[in-house]
C-alpha cells in the first residue's frame, strides 16, 4: 500500500524503519530519497513511528 503518492513509498518500506529505529516522518523520507513534496501523507508516517517507538519490542531493541 502507498502511503506518500508524491514520493512512491509504501506502508512496508516506512515500517522497516520505524522498527529499524526511525522516529519521525521527515528522517524515514531523506533515507529513502526525497523529502516530503505536498506534506499531506505525513500524519500517517509519524503516527507510524511514535507507535512503532513506543512499542515494547521497540524499546528492547534500543535499550
Ligand atoms: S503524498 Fe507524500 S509528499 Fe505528497
């Protein structure tokens, strides 16, 4: 599934780094190429890494 049109990334390629430690929308779009163009896809990354950062396996694999 995509979740920024503009850019062509899918829902998979944010995740993998949101658990690989990616905690905001702007950081997770530089790695993978471009930065936001429109902005409107960037409430769903975000909200992707909080709740990624804030999981337990999340915290295990960072402490
Ligand atoms: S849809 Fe992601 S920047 Fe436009």
């Amino acid at each position: 599934m995509y979740v920024c049109i503009c850019n062509r990334y899918r829902y998979n390629d944010l995740r993998h780094l949101a658990v690989g430690g990616t905690r905001s929308a702007e950081e997770a779009y530089s790695v993978l190429g471009n930065g936001p163009q429109c902005g409107r896809c960037l409430q769903f990354p975000q909200a992707l890494m909080h709740e990624v950062g804030a999981s337990p396996e999340a915290k295990s694999a960072t402490a």
